[in-house]
C-alpha cells in the first residue's frame, strides 16, 4: 500500500516535469511570477517545508508532543508525558534560513541551514527546490553507559532535497529524499549512514485552515530495528499573527535524525501522540 502511495505521489511531479514545453525558456522569462504561498509553515508536520523565513524574520517555534493515547487515563492518555522542543529560525536572507534548538528527547542541541535552489514560477520552473542539512548534538548520553564516549558519537547529520509544487490554490505536494548519518545506532546492526524518502502535502480547507500529512520511508533499516516510519497527520491555524499546528503523530523526537531514525511509535497499536507547533514570527 505504501508503495503505490509514493508510486502515485512521485508520478505526480514526473508528470509536472514531462509536461514542460521549455523549461529553460521558462527560467529565463523575466516576466514569470514566483510562486507564493505554497506552505503557511516552515515544517509541513515533521517534515520541513520548502517555505524560508523572509530575511530578518526572527520565529520563535515551541513544539510539543504527549505521550501516547493508549497509556489510558492513569497517565491522562498521554498527557503525563511529554517532550518539548523550543527552536529560534532567523532569515539570513529570502533565501537563506538559519536555526538553533533544544529539545528534551535525548537533551538534543540541533542548528541547520534551509536554503532556496529554485521557486516555482507561474508559467515556468515547475517545481520550488530547497536544500536543507542540520546537526544534531545529543547531550544525555553518558560514559556509564558508553564507556568508549567521545563528543564525536553524540552527533548526527541529516541532508534533504525538499522539492515542492503548488498545483492550485489549495493543494501542495512535496517530496524529500533524504540522507542521515548517526555516529551512534541504538541497533547494532543498523548501518550509520541510512537513507529515506519523505512525502507530504497541505491541502487548504478556507481561508483560516489547512489539512497537513507527512511520512517518511526508511529504505535501509535494519531487520532487528524496533523503529517505525513517522506519519503525522493534522491541522494549520493561521491566526494572523502565528501559525498553530495541531496533529497526531507517532514520533515523539522533534529534531531530524530523532524523527527520521528513532520513532518507535506504531499506529495499529495506537502508539499515537497529540501534538503542536506554536509558530510566531517577530
């Protein structure tokens, strides 16, 4: 089923592509419109967006996530539980987007950098392409328990090619391959470097709200691993002033390679978690 999804989904933009008279002219046709507003957000749910902050836009971003909804009402159906992630993202400039955050989930330290390759125009370039990488420093490990410990073991890199399309006022498309790379597995069999695929959209319900959904596909777990693929599905607010996003989702990490790497959440055993990402941008 999944397969056919992304079969589907990537046949979506090899469409986009083939149907391009002249791509070239189109790039170079100073009269076309970039395209705007494809994403209200900076992250779809887990996955970055291909949306920038404007330069010298400062966003403060808290994110949370509850337990799971199966703990029952003893833990209050996960709300006794939680993880937290408190991120500041800086435009450098329109195309260029700068963050620094801290999440509670492995007392995880990630900066990143999101930079434009190319937008989508009205009647041009078909696509938005962004790159994207992050590090991510995690702070709880100790010598107790890796005796062998070096600063080097705490750090995981992650690579994305996000490529967008807004196909209508209302829906948008995305897709990320993906390349991230731990310095230490929790799996011993699990290679370091591990690869996936990330797919998502934002479908417009009025003026206020969209629907949102992403998922990623781990194209080389090990067969020991406990780890899922994270699928998160939910709702954006935008209240003028910030973006509040609402969903549930199987992951309880926030920043890349926990997310990418590390969900262990399974949603046919309601392994599920409410969450939000308060967005407000200064």
């Amino acid at each position: 089923m999944l397969k056919n999804f992304f079969l589907c989904f990537s046949l979506f933009f090899v469409n986009v592509f083939f149907a391009q008279d002249d791509l070239l002219n189109g790039l170079e046709d100073s009269n076309n419109q970039a395209v705007e507003s494809a994403f209200k957000s900076l992250k779809i749910v887990n996955l970055e967006s291909t949306k920038l902050a404007s330069k010298k836009d400062l966003y403060f971003i808290v994110s949370h996530r509850f337990g799971y909804l199966n703990d029952g009402f003893e833990n209050f159906f996960g709300l006794d539980n939680a993880t937290t992630q408190i991120k500041m993202v800086y435009g450098v400039a329109n195309d260029l987007t700068v963050h620094l955050a801290r999440s509670t989930f492995g007392k995880t330290y990630d900066l990143g950098a999101k930079y434009r390759i190319v937008n989508q125009k009205n009647n041009g370039f078909p696509v938005t392409i962004v790159g994207y990488n992050s590090l991510a420093i995690n702070s709880a490990l100790n010598k107790d328990n890796f005796p062998l410990l070096e600063f080097k073991h705490r750090l995981a890199y992650n690579t994305q090619l996000l490529v967008s399309r807004k196909f209508n006022e209302k829906l948008t498309l995305e897709l990320a391959p993906t390349f991230f790379y731990e310095n230490l597995v929790v799996i011993p069999e699990q290679n370091n470097a591990q690869y996936a695929i990330g797919a998502g959209g934002r479908y417009k319900l009025s003026k206020r709200f969209s629907l949102n959904m992403d998922y990623v596909a781990h194209l080389n777990r090990a067969k020991e691993s406990v780890f899922k693929n994270p699928l998160s599905v939910g709702v954006d607010l935008d209240t003028g002033g910030h973006i509040f996003q609402m969903f549930f989702t199987n992951s309880s990490a926030m920043h890349d390679a926990g997310y990418l790497g590390r969900t262990s959440g399974d949603w046919g055993k309601g392994e599920i978690s409410f969450g939000f990402n308060l967005v407000r941008v200064f």
